[in-house]
C-alpha cells in the first residue's frame, strides 16, 4: 500500500475529507488532493509528519505501513523526526544507528 493510499484509508476511516486534512495540517488546501492524485510523489518529512498529526496516526505508519495505525504519535518520536533534517548526512547516519541500536537493546531486555 502507498503513502496516498493511506492517507485515503484514515481519510475514510476519520470520516473526513482531503481538504480538511489539508487545511489542519496548513495554508494549501490542494496538499492532500495533490498526494492522492500522484502530482506530489514524495512528500517532505515534516509535511508527513503534520498529515500523521491530522489524521491522527504516527509517521511510521504513514510512510512504511508498519505499526499501529490508530496510534497517534509521541511527542518524542515527533521531536526526534523533527530534527533529523537540520542534520547533516553524517549525523543523520549517526543517529539513525544509535536508534537502531537501542531498538536492539530494547528488544534483548524484552526477550
């Protein structure tokens, strides 16, 4: 399934329209309709991560499909997805494998 496709499947499921999400997530009300028709094919992250707000899912959900999508976001996972653009390539790779890596120790302690 595509990121449009599940936009349109919490679209539904809220009961609401494309415009509506668009106008809570911010000033161009074609934003939703513009994803859903294909014009806009890759969304940037903090716009992803607005729509997940509006639709009152998480952006993990939103982009790979995976999780719970009636599980909103944590203000820290929206911080932390917030701040990746302002870093570099390298740092971003840093942290990224920092959190892959207490993901993995998570995971230990759990089994």
């Amino acid at each position: 399934m595509s990121i449009a496709a599940r936009i349109q499947a919490r679209i539904e499921a809220l009961k609401t329209s494309a415009r509506a999400v668009s106008l809570e997530v911010g000033p161009n009300t074609h934003l939703v309709q513009a994803i859903l028709s294909g014009k806009t094919q890759n969304p940037r992250i903090d716009t992803l991560q607005k729509l997940a707000r509006a639709l009152k899912t998480n952006t993990e959900w939103l982009v790979h499909g995976t999780g719970d999508a009636d599980q909103p976001e944590s203000a820290d996972v929206a911080e932390a997805i917030s701040l990746m653009p302002r870093l570099d390539a390298e740092r971003r790779a840093q942290l990224t494998n920092y959190a892959r890596y207490l993901a993995q120790q998570a995971k230990d302690k759990k089994a």
